[in-house]
DNA sequence: AGGCTTTGGTGTAAAAATCACAATAAGTAC
DNA sequence: GTACTTATTGTGATTTTTACACCAAAGCCT
C-alpha cells in the first residue's frame, strides 16, 4: 500500500454519550453490540460519518435514530484518536454528549435492534473500544458545565418541581443526598430569574404537593448573552 | 466508487493554534501556504495525521518541526468536521492549541520554508480553509482556561514581574490596560501560592525595578490536587 | 546634586456573596 | 384527628470581592 493509500485507510466516527435522569440517579444510554468487535458487549451508541455528512449532523442522526428525539441539547467534546483504539483499522471517533427527557425516550427499531439500555453512569462495566474513557470524559465535562450554564433543565421533563432539580444537581455533581443546602439552593435558583412558576401544583403524592416551575428560554438566551456565570 | 471505499476516502489532519506573548499583545503564529489550495494565505500550521501515529503526538509533531520545541502546554480543542471544509476532499481536523514563550521560538527549516510569523490575534485578516472559525474558537477556549486553571505561566519566560503577568492576563482576556485593579490582582495571585519570588531583581529599566517571580510547579500540583478554582 | 519622570509596591473600609441553620405549612394515610 | 412526610420560607455570621490613593525606588535630565 502506498504511502498515500494509506493515509486514507481511515475513518471517522460520532460516539454519543447520551444521559438522561430518572428522578434518581443520573443515567447513559448504552447499547449491546450485535457484531464484532466486542459483539455482546456495552457500548456508546455511534456509526461511521457518512461521506457526505457534517460530523453534527452524524452525531443528530445517531441520536435520533436510537432515540426519536430531535433538537436536543448536543455538544461536542473531543476527538479520541489513539492508533490502537479500534481494532479493525484507524478510526478517530468524536465524542458528544447529549441530555435528553428520558420520559421522552421511545424505544425505536434501532434501539430495539440493538438492546438500548439505561445504566447507572457509575455502574457501566467495562465497555467496548475507550468508551470507558470517552464516559470518563463527557462526565467530567458534563460536571464542569453545569457549574457554568443553567443545562440541568435539559434532562428534566417540561414541568418539574425545585427538588427534582436539586436531585438532579446532586446527582451529576455526585453529591450526596442534601449536599446541596436546599433553602440556599432554592434562592439561588430563583435568583437567576431562568424559572417560572407554573399555575399547577404536583399531584398523587403523599404529602404537601409542590409547587411546578417551568424553564424560561427567553430568559435563558439573556442569561448567557450577559455572560452570567452559574454556580450552584 | 463502492460506498465502502468511499467511507475511506478521507483523512484527518491536525491544526495547531500557537499563541505567544511578548509583553504587550497576544500573538498567534501562522505560516503563508506555499501550495494549493489557499497557496498564499495564512494558515494555522497542521499536518494530516500519520496512519500510526496518534492525534496528539501528530500535534505535537506539528508543534517541534515548527518552532522546535517539546513538552510545552498543548490541549486538544474540538474537532472540526463540515463536509466542504476542505476543497479536495473530505479532511476532519482536530483543532488544538498551545503555549509557549515567545522567547524559546527559534526559527526552524520548516518554519523557514513555510514563513511563519507572529500575528496579533485580532489582526489575522482571512485565514485559509476555515482556520478563522478554529482559531476563534480556540481564542475562546483560552480565554475560558486561563480563569479556571493559572495556566497564563506557560506564555510568559522562566522569571517575570507581576505587572507582566497581569498584562498577559488583560490581554488574553481582552481587557484595557489596567482592567484588572493591581492590588486585587496581586493579592489573588499571591495568594495561591504557586508563585516564589527570586532573588533577583528586574534591571536596566528606567525606574524602579520589579521583583522576578517564578512559578512553582509543585505547588500549582497541590493546587489542582485540592480541586481549587482560579479566577481573576 | 536635585528635581523630574516612571513604574513598583502596599492597606482598608464598604458591599456583596456565601454559608449555616430550624420552625411552620400543606397535604396523605390510617 | 393524629401521625407522617415533604414543601416552604428568613436571618445573622462569615467570607469574598470590590473600590480606591499614596509613598518608594530607580534612571534621566539639567
């Protein structure tokens, strides 16, 4: 093979890290593999980019095929790129994570097809390929982000109350339960003016119902325009 | 051509955003292209990625056959993947940048025959390829890095005043002169600990002479053990 | 030598942000 | 209605951040 032959016996992939959070613990979604290598095992869902495909638009397609969700909150981390990491040939593989409702998660064919599943972001295993290390990485990034940017709205379902939020920040920063003070939280959180309270109050449960807050994106999109910091 | 062939016609490259201080702006070295396409225009220095080679050896390879320096500060950014990035075929590349002190830059044979030069960053006029874009994102990063991690050391020569360092800091961040208050800024910066003053003195200036600081690795180890954040 | 010019070096008080902390309210279950 | 569970709210102590002005030390000039 000639030297620029060779150069080009090499391939480019999206993996996505997607999470997603159940009102408990935060969550990824993995799939089964169907076919070597690491046939049977976990991995983070990914495909080829295809040739005439933007790296983004690969990494939405694999989501959306996986998941049937569309305009989710996407971002790119890094490119992993070690020789060795696939062992078929060279592949450099770019990392995404993604947070999604995952009362909106739909099984779809694809997911079926290949035995999507929930995992605890801290019980994965070992995976296929560096996905133990790309998980790594999107979760520290994951972590640093909601330190900076109000993303923690993006994994909860439209209408949520202040202490699934709090859950929800406890759980990606891996605090335990009540490390985040709640009256110190809840100011705080309504400080930044992102939240608005909704007419409806939580129902079924047994005990004093809490109030409902919605996300305001308008509210949002001034937020970051001020370059405001979050810190929780 | 199959489509199988076609997911292997491409390749990837790196470009490397190498910025530099030299006491008064921030720079960024770019080489003039000497072949097509963009034969000409500026560029950020980068190299398709060896068929067995890493992404960040390849990254640090650009980095020595340019400037001849090793084991400097170099972080991968993100990579870039539109599909006509590249005028003759499908190339991603994995944008990173690094810092070095302008002062150890020595002209090598590849930065002879390529041309490099400092530029101010903000005076880059149009880049070949969409290495405007990469380098803006990059400047973006490094703006973001320098208020989390005290990497502003890296830019600046073994021994320097804290006037300096306060000017690298207002330059990066691209504030006015004096849009850090100095005592403030001395007081945080001394107060982390990761800088020891030298025994020596500033000479042959015009007024009164500066202590030399210099950085302690040591400490800035501890530093980042203890999980500390650094903003100025 | 003495004064001019230039940059280096230092402390304090007000304001803001953060932190620690506990009692009452509103529902359901029995 | 009593017990149980979670929701909601405010205050004072502490820490961090900000704003701000003067004297010191050197070279230069005459």
């Amino acid at each position: 093979m000639s030297e620029v032959e060779s150069f080009f016996k090499s391939a480019f992939s999206v993996d996505n890290v997607i999470f997603g959070f159940d009102g408990g613990d935060l969550k990824v979604l993995l799939i089964q593999r169907g076919a070597a290598p690491y046939r049977g095992k976990w991995a983070l869902p990914g495909d080829l980019v295809y040739p005439n495909e933007d790296l983004d638009t690969a990494a939405e397609r694999v989501l959306e095929q996986l998941t049937g969700l569309r305009d989710v909150y996407l971002e790119q981390v890094k490119a992993f790129g070690a020789v060795d990491r696939h062992p078929l040939g060279r592949v450099i593989t770019v990392a995404y994570f993604s947070l999604i409702k995952i009362s909106n998660y739909v099984v779809t064919p694809a997911s079926f097809a290949q035995s999507a599943k929930w995992h605890h972001v801290h019980q994965v295993g070992e995976l296929a390929f560096d996905h133990n290390q790309i998980l790594a990485t999107c979760l520290q990034q994951l972590k640093q982000k909601v330190r900076n940017a109000p993303v923690g709205f993006e994994l909860l379902p439209p209408k949520f109350t202040l202490t699934a939020l709090q859950q929800l920040y406890e759980s990606v920063l891996d605090l335990p339960n009540g490390g985040i003070d709640k009256r110190n939280f809840r100011k705080k959180i309504l400080g930044m003016g992102v939240l608005v309270e909704c007419e409806e109050i939580q129902e079924g449960v047994a005990h004093r119902p809490a109030k409902l807050y919605q996300f305001d994106a308008d509210r949002y999109d001034q937020f970051l325009a001020e370059g405001y910091s979050f810190d929780i």
